[in-house]
C-alpha cells in the first residue's frame, strides 16, 4: 500500500493552532500594557511641555493665565505663540475630544492636569 506523504495530519495542525493560540494569550496582554504606558508617557511629556509654556508666559507677562470661557489650554497658547508648529494633543483622546489639557490655579501657581487622570 502506497501512502501519500504530501500534508499534515489533523493532530499535528491541532497542535500548531494550539501552541500559536498560548503564545497569543501571552503576548496580547503585554502588548496592551506596553501601549497603555506609552500613552502615559506622551500625556506626562505633553503635561510638561504645557507647563514649561505657561511658566513662560506668567515670566514673560508677570500675571498667570486667566483663559476665556469655553477657551482651552492648548488654544490660548497657540494663540498667543507659545506653541508653534507643535500638535499637543491627549493620547487617550482618540479623535473623540474628551480628554484634554486643563489649567488648576492651586494659590499662587497654576498648574497644567490631563482630565483623563482627573477623573473628568
């Protein structure tokens, strides 16, 4: 009897499928914690980055930042050329807008928060 050597034999794709489906549990979960600490990290340097500018300003023009109604963050420093040619933006915000950059007087200093950190 001739046997036709040519494919494998359902065991042996069932333990390919197997093996591939551990090593996808194992990676998935890192892969997400890695993309999570990623965002964290941009929001924290886009943090600093907007309270370096509004240090600058309160320096420059030695009163803080009083924003207009419904005037965010990111605007009143564009507007007033403290942030040229720089896209700061929420990592978390994902096109939707909801988390943004907000400015907390806290007494005699201000300082810049993401309210997706906020709770908000």
């Amino acid at each position: 009897m001739v046997r036709n050597v040519g494919g494998f034999t359902l065991m042996e794709i069932l333990v390919v499928v197997t093996i591939i489906g551990i090593l996808a549990a194992i990676a998935v979960p890192s892969y997400i914690h890695a993309v999570e600490k990623g965002k964290e990290d941009a929001c924290a340097a886009n943090v600093q980055i907007l309270l370096t500018q509004v240090e600058r300003y309160r320096l420059e023009h030695g009163v803080p930042i009083e924003l207009k109604a419904n005037q965010t963050l990111v605007e009143f420093l564009r507007e007033k050329g403290y942030l040229q040619g720089q896209d700061i933006q929420c990592p978390f915000a994902a096109g939707d807008n909801r988390h943004h950059y907000v400015l907390v007087t806290e007494g005699d200093r201000q300082v810049v928060q993401c309210t997706h950190t906020r709770g908000d």
